[in-house]
C-alpha cells in the first residue's frame, strides 16, 4: 500500500460557500487529493504524480521548480511578516490568522500552518474548510490520527461537506490501509451529494479500493 500523502493549499479567508479546498500541494512524495471549488464545481483529484499549485496568497512560492523547502520558508516568512505584526495589535482576527495559515502552507511549513489553523479554529470553530485544511497540514506532519480526528470533527458540523468526507476516506485508504473505512466514507460522500460533478472519479476509488488487497501491519 502506497504511503503517499494528501496535498494542501489555503483558504485564507473565504467563506464555506466558496471554498477552495486542498488545491495540489506535494511535499517530497505526492498524491494530488481533495477537490477544488469554485462555486458549486467540484473536480476531484487523485492519483497524480507530484505537482505544485495554489490559491493566493503564495502560489509563486508553490510553482516554483528550482525553490527549496528552505528558500520556501524564508519566502514564507517575509510574506507572512506584514500579517504577524498585525497580529500582535489584533489576535483574535481569524481572518488574518487564516492568511498567515495560507502562506504557511503553500509553502510547505506544515507545522506552523497548523498553528495558525488552530488558533483560527478556537476563534470559528465551525469553519469546516480551515478544519479540513488543518487536517491535511497534521496528515503531512505525520499525525494521521490527529488529521482523521479533525475531519471528523468538521463532518459534525457538516455531515455532507465535499471536501472532508473524500479526504477521510482517502487518509483512511491511505494512511491507515482501512480499505473498507474509505469505501464507507465515499459511498457517504455520493450519498450526501448525489449531483457531484465527476463523481464517476470517487466511483474509480471505491472500486479500487475495495478489490486491493488489505495491507498487514
């Protein structure tokens, strides 16, 4: 079974109606999950080769080839100083925090994404797409429990969302080789969304997923 990870992007900011959720972010081995949303378009993505993509703020950082992991953070850093200043005169912005998130994210500095998700979090608990965007940073840090328990926690105040029940399922098949609790989670996802635009894509997983074989621990 492949160890491969979910990507990440930023949602700084916008609201759960227009969520842009795990745009195509890959560390150092990659697989391309989660959908992108605009309006009510819905494009799953799955099983790709390593890419870099984003929603602003920090796309450049993300696209380009020649950055390092380092060069990235300390193109983070700058970015995210302006925001971090207001910070200090306004910690309890969440909106503010959602961008310092963003910057952090896109530029792969998972940790401190989770940070800042988390103390947005406290503000607006019920902000699904940060929730969900904080699970992918903990699943890349390598807390996969504590990714699985964050989108849980999302799917509580929002049992249909899109991007929480793909992404449980494909943590579960991914990082837990619970081949029948990812099938679960994205027979739940057609269920609750029963006009998903390419949902012939979550078809293809649920059919790939049930005939792999279960890996031994």
């Amino acid at each position: 079974m492949s160890t491969e990870k979910p990507d990440s992007a930023q949602i700084p900011g916008l609201p759960s109606s227009q969520v842009f959720a795990l745009a195509a972010v890959c560390l150092v081995v990659g697989l391309v999950i989660g959908y992108v949303f605009l309006g009510q378009r819905a494009t799953p993505r799955v099983a790709q080769p390593p890419v870099a993509a984003g929603r602003a703020p920090g796309p450049a950082m993300a696209n380009h080839p020649k950055l390092t992991i380092e060069q990235m953070k300390q193109m983070a850093d700058v970015k995210s100083s302006a925001l971090i200043e207001k910070l200090k005169t306004d910690p309890k912005n969440p909106q503010l925090l959602l961008q310092v998130a963003g910057i952090y994210q896109a530029s792969h500095q998972f940790k401190q994404a989770t940070e800042y998700f988390d103390r947005a979090l406290k503000l607006d608990p019920k902000n699904t797409a940060a929730r969900t965007q904080l699970a992918s940073c903990l699943y890349y840090s390598g807390d996969v429990d504590g990714a699985l328990s964050q989108l849980n926690q999302a799917l509580k105040t929002n049992p249909k969302d899109v991007n929480a029940l793909f992404n449980l399922g494909m943590i579960k098949y991914r990082g837990k080789n619970d081949n029948a609790g990812a099938v679960a989670a994205w027979e739940q996802l057609l269920k609750s969304n029963p006009n998903l635009d390419r949902k012939s894509e979550v078809e293809q997983l649920i059919a790939e997923a049930k005939s792999a074989p279960v890996a031994k621990n």
